[in-house]
C-alpha cells in the first residue's frame, strides 16, 4: 500500500510538482535491536562519501549526517512495538528525524517533550473505551464479550476498557484472556 501510494503522488504532477518520493524498505523482523540497526543503516547511507587516490573516505561526523539527512530523507516510518519506537526515538531525535510508527499505542509517546519526533497512525490506547463505547452506542450493542492475549500490550488496554464498561453499565457477557499458542478459548 505504501509503494503504490508513493507511486501515485510521484506520477500527478499537481500533488507534488517537482518533487519525487523514494522509498527504501527494511525489515526489522519484529526485534527492537533489528529496528535499531535497520535505521542505523538507513542514515549511515547519507554518509558523504569523497574519494582521494582511489580511497574513498567517509564523513561520518554527526554534522555530517546530520546535513545529509535533512537534505534527502523526510522520515523513518517504523516500528511496531512501543519498546522498538522508544529505541528507534534515540536515534532519530538526534537528526531531527520523524518517525512514524504504525503500531505503538501507548499513551506515553504522546508525550512530546519525551518523543518530540514521533507521529503515530493509531490513536493511544488509553482512548479505546471511549472508541468502543461510541461503536457500541451507535450500532446500539448492549452486550459485548472481549477477547485479549495474555501479556500482550493491549492488555493494559483491556483492563481499562472493562473497568470502563463496568462504570458505564454496559454487559460483558464474555471476558477472557487467550495465549497466542491456544487454539480455543477453555
């Protein structure tokens, strides 16, 4: 979905003009230190490289790559977790760099003065009650069950939303919590 959206700004020429969008994929694998080595290398690429009797030298001071960086990279988008998005934040504050995550939906990364440079696709978790309360009113729902995997992050998220739902008299006729390696709720 990325690369098409990518390809169809760079191909209208009223979106953009004159500007072209690149893109370079990495795979963090799900590991917060692959993330963080991904992105590493995604601004060691920005190195100015000078070549000098056949050496190639590379300018690998902050300023540097930090000149580099700001002139042809507009963003990281990346990671998933909370855990990865805190990790990948180190590095792309020090460039000034946003970071897009696309997964992280903890309240804390709102916190601008921590994480001044990431942006999320996801609102926090902290607003899913209400999220659902609405689904609920508008679909006029009285009875809901809910499902989370045990140790998962949504499950601070859970937890919130059932003392929510008690507080608002809404039924939970189901709650329960679910290993990711069971098939079938016991």
């Amino acid at each position: 979905a990325m690369i098409f959206a990518i390809e169809t700004i760079n191909e209208d020429p009223y979106l953009l003009p004159n500007i072209t969008l690149g893109y370079d994929i990495h795979d963090g694998c799900g590991d917060e230190q692959v993330s963080v080595r991904e992105t590493l290398d995604i601004l060691f690429q920005f190195t100015k490289r000078k070549s000098v009797k056949r050496m190639v030298i590379f300018s690998t001071t902050t300023s540097a790559i930090i000149q580099a960086v700001s002139n042809k990279l507009a963003g990281i988008i990346g990671t998933q977790t909370a855990r990865g998005s805190i990790d990948m934040q180190g590095i792309c504050k020090v460039f000034n760099l946003v970071q897009i995550t696309y997964g992280a939906k903890e309240g804390l990364l709102g916190d601008k003065t921590r994480f001044p440079t990431i942006l999320r696709t996801i609102p926090p978790e902290d607003h899913y009650p209400a999220i659902l309360e609405s689904i609920l009113s508008y679909f006029n729902w009285k009875f809901i069950a809910m499902l989370s995997y045990v140790g998962d992050l949504g499950s601070r998220a859970y937890e919130q939303a059932r003392k929510y739902f008690q507080r608002k008299k809404i039924c939970v006729l189901l709650a329960e919590k679910v290993s990711r390696l069971q098939n079938s709720i016991a």
